[in-house]
C-alpha cells in the first residue's frame, strides 16, 4: 500500500514549492495587471494566456476581435437579407422619376380591307404627361424608401457588430474564470487535506475542518458553473460567427474614449443615418407641399399627334390632340394644408431624431466613463494589494509566519482579484461597445480621424 506522507513531510513538501510558487503568483500579478491595463499609442493585441484561459483542445486558428467580427458579417443571413433589400430599394430609385413611354394609337381598321376594299386608317402617337412636379415627388420618394432600407440595414450592422464584440469579450472572461475557478478547487483540495493531518496533530478543529469542507465544496460549484458558462459562451460565438468553439482567441487592448461629450455628439452626427434619412423625409414633404400647390395650375394630361388616310382620291390630313386638367371645382386646398403641416412636422421630427441621439449618446459615455473610473481605480488599488501580498508571501518563506491552510487563503485571495479585475475590464469592454452603437461607428478607428 502507498504510505500517506506525514505533517512534516507535507511542510517540508511545502517550503520546497514556495519557491515556485512565488514565481507563479509574479507571473500571474504581471500578466493580471500589465496585461489588462490601459493601452498606449500604437499597441498591438497580445495572446490570452495567463490571464485568458482556453478550453482543453488543440486550437487550430487563432483569431482577433476584427476577425470573428468579419466572420460573423459573412455568416450572417440577416445582414445579407438588409443588404439585398437596400440594393434593391437603390435599383428602384433608378427607374423612378421617368416619363411613361409613349403610346402607340391605330383606329378605323375593318375587315372591310380583306372583304371590300382599303376605307381609311387613322395612326396616332400619344404622350400622357406626368402632372406638374409628380416626377420630383416620386423620385423624392423612392430616395426615402432606399433610406428607410439603409438606416434599418446600417443599425442593424451597427448592433450586431457590437453584440459580437460584447460576446468575444463574454468568452474572454468566461476562459479566465475558468481557470482561476479550477486552481481555487485545487488549492481547496490541498487545504483540506492539510487541515486534516492538522487535525489529527491538535493543532486545528473539526470546526475548522467542516468550514475547509464546505469552503471546497462552494469552489467546486464554482469551478462547474465556470466551465458551464465558457462552453455556452464559445458555443454562441461560434453559431454566430461560424469559427470552431475551441478556437484560440487573442485579446486586444481596449483603447480610452479621450474625446469630450461635445465632440463625441458630433461625431454621432455625421455618423448615424437617422439624420440623413429624417432630411431625406423633410426634402419629400416639401416636394409633395409642391406637388399640391401645383395642382392648382392647369396642364395637359395627354397630346396626342396622328395621321389619318383614306381611299384612293380622298386627301390625307394629320391632327393634334390634348387633353388639359382644369381646376375649377377642386381647388385642393385640404392637401395644400395637409402638406403644410407635414412639412413643420417632418422639421419637428429632425429635432426629436438629434435629441433622441444626443439622449443616447450622453447615457452611453457617462457609464462607460463612471466604468472607466471604476477600473482605473481598482487596478490602482489592486497593483497595492498584490505588493502587499507578495510581501507577505516572501516573509512567511523566510520565517515561516503562515500556517499552510492560511497560505492558501492567501493565494485565493490573489484569484479573486484577479477575477475581480477580468470582470470590471469585462464591464468597461461592453459600455465601449455600446458607446460605439450609440455613435453609429464600427470601431475606435472613427474616434482618432
């Protein structure tokens, strides 16, 4: 039978990893802190290794945020079908706004030609015109038919880009927790053990004992949870973007919003086509208030030039013809009103659509700024707590201060940290992506032009 080692065995055991262990923890403080932490001009993106744990797996492709995103573009039906629709509302647009071809007229024609004889025949060319600013108006209108296709396409673009952001960022936090989870439940593990050999020696409690228990017993509920979590997060990323669940996923910096409120309105200006769709809508109902107004002057409703032959003998003659709409019991005052009032309404809607953005954008920057302030805070305060447990950690190697079940309290002090750090980056990471949806942008890129 395999002999158990002895409390003293298990110190000695222990000292011997302190060493490793002191390096790991330094490891892990760097990578936990420097990291995560705010970028510089010009920074790259760096694996998730330490700090991002994967799933157990070969991973075969590594991709960047930018790279699932594209991915989930290309995948998606939806965003093909909103894009279809607007190439379609845009070839329509083409074909509006033209003249009806004109109309070939043939009258007189009889049998009496096969029976009898050639009697007559009438040819004709006739032109039905299009009333006065009716061409306007419609093409007026099937700009704002290719714009309500565009604005519905381009935020949905816009929310989907930032949902599969938002979910990178959800893997990205699910794999760190995981890992973090699974040394916790290996460290209450040994901390059981070893209160048990303490235990027997006097020198801790049952009670100590049955709180060692149940603490393994909740890391282990943990450990489930976060591996549960993680595989229903990759397996969404994948569906979405159709990259492989276990795929190795690199973590880029989160860039800092250092524009002020006021410029960052501006830039949702120029950048959300509400806008531009709401002046296409204000353009249509000036174009229809004048398309009414210009009832009221009278103008053809068709001209018509024709040739008209008879028998042998008889003269040929040609004529003209025209058919004029006059005004005279319809004065259309109703629509000339109606179009009016469309017009201030469609001005008052403008407005409405500006604050309806400005009212979004303003909610957007302040939670990601009272999360930026978070995070910068925290990470401050988190770099003192690290130096202060590594202190710890290098005395009690040296005079051997902590007992081992106390050691290991420690070290899971470090994980919750650190888990505490990747959840509030997690935070600060979905409040920029929203703060992009709410710009109307892609990425930071818009942010630095």
């Amino acid at each position: 039978m395999t002999r158990r080692p002895s409390l003293n065995e298990i110190q000695m055991i222990k000292k011997n990893r302190q060493i490793v262990m002191l390096g790991s923890i330094s490891l892990l403080a760097l990578m936990g802190l420097f990291s995560a932490a705010w970028p510089q001009s010009g920074a790259g993106s760096e694996a998730v290794m330490a700090e991002t744990a994967q799933p157990a797996g070969n991973h075969t492709t590594a991709f960047t945020e930018e790279q699932v995103v594209e991915a989930a573009l290309h995948f998606s039906k939806r965003v093909h079908s909103l894009s279809s629709n607007t190439d379609i509302a845009g070839q329509r647009l083409k074909s509006s706004g033209w003249i009806d071809n004109p109309e070939l007229r043939i009258s007189d024609v009889s049998t009496r030609y096969y029976t009898d004889e050639f009697e007559e025949l009438e040819v004709g060319l006739r032109l039905r015109l299009p009333k006065l600013g009716q061409l306007g108006e419609e093409k007026q209108q099937a700009r704002v038919d290719l714009w309500d296709y565009k604005v519905e396409e381009i935020r949905y673009r816009q929310e989907f880009i930032a949902k599969v952001r938002k979910e990178f960022a959800d893997v990205l936090l699910f794999d760190q927790l995981a890992e973090l989870a699974q040394k916790k439940a290996t460290k209450a593990d040994e901390r059981v053990y070893v209160i048990e050999q303490l235990v027997g020696q006097g020198s801790r409690t049952v009670i100590n004992l049955a709180k060692a228990k149940m603490w393994r017993a909740e890391t282990q509920n943990d450990l489930a949870r976060a591996q549960q979590n993680q595989n229903l997060g990759r397996r969404e990323l994948a569906k979405r973007s159709g990259i492989a669940a276990n795929a190795l996923l690199l973590q880029d910096e989160l860039p800092e919003v250092t524009l002020n409120l006021d410029e960052l309105m501006d830039i949702a200006v120029q950048n959300r086509p509400e806008i531009e769709f709401v002046q296409h809508r204000i353009e249509l109902a000036r174009q229809q208030k004048q398309f009414e107004y210009l009832k009221l002057i009278p103008w053809f409703n068709f001209v018509e030039v024709s040739y008209h032959t008879e028998k042998p003998g008889d003269e040929d003659w040609g004529e003209f013809k025209a058919g004029i709409n006059l005004p005279i019991f319809d004065w259309n005052l109703g629509n000339i009103k109606a179009t009016q009032l469309a017009v201030e309404n469609k001005e008052d809607e403008a407005e409405a659509v500006k604050e309806m953005i400005e009212e979004e954008v303003s909610s957007a920057y302040l939670i990601y700024k009272d999360l930026l302030l978070d995070w910068t805070n925290y990470r401050s305060s988190s770099e003192e707590l690290l130096a202060t447990a590594m202190a710890v950690l290098n005395s009690e190697k040296q005079h051997d201060i902590l007992m081992s079940d106390d050691l290991a309290e420690l070290e899971w002090t470090i994980y919750d940290m650190q888990s505490s750090l990747a959840e509030k980056r997690h935070e600060l990471a979905h409040a920029l992506f929203d703060l992009y949806f709410a710009l109307g942008i892609k990425d930071h890129g818009k942010l630095l032009e």
